[in-house]
C-alpha cells in the first residue's frame, strides 16, 4: 500500500508546474526566450546582465 501512495504522489507531482516558470529562459546580457504562445518569442528586456 505504502507503494502504491508513494507512486501516486510521484505521478501527481509531475504533472504540476509551479507558477510557469519554465515559461521563461533567461541568458546573460539581457537575453531571453519566452515559450508562452506555443512559438519562440525572443526578449531583450531581461533584468540579468553577465559579464
């Protein structure tokens, strides 16, 4: 039984995706993709600056 339960949370865990955040793929220099609307979207506002 234990087994069982514990293969179910695995299942159900799997399925949920907390607050889209693989929505977003962020890059240095201000590079990002957005995968939102089913087709790649290219960003350039992105917060993160590498060196």
């Amino acid at each position: 039984m234990k087994t069982y339960l514990t293969l179910l949370c695995l299942c159900l865990s799997l399925s949920f995706t907390a607050q889209n955040e693989t929505i977003y793929w962020y890059f240095g220099n201000r590079a990002a993709l957005n995968f939102d609307k089913g087709k790649i979207e290219v960003l350039g506002n992105s917060a993160m600056n590498f060196f």
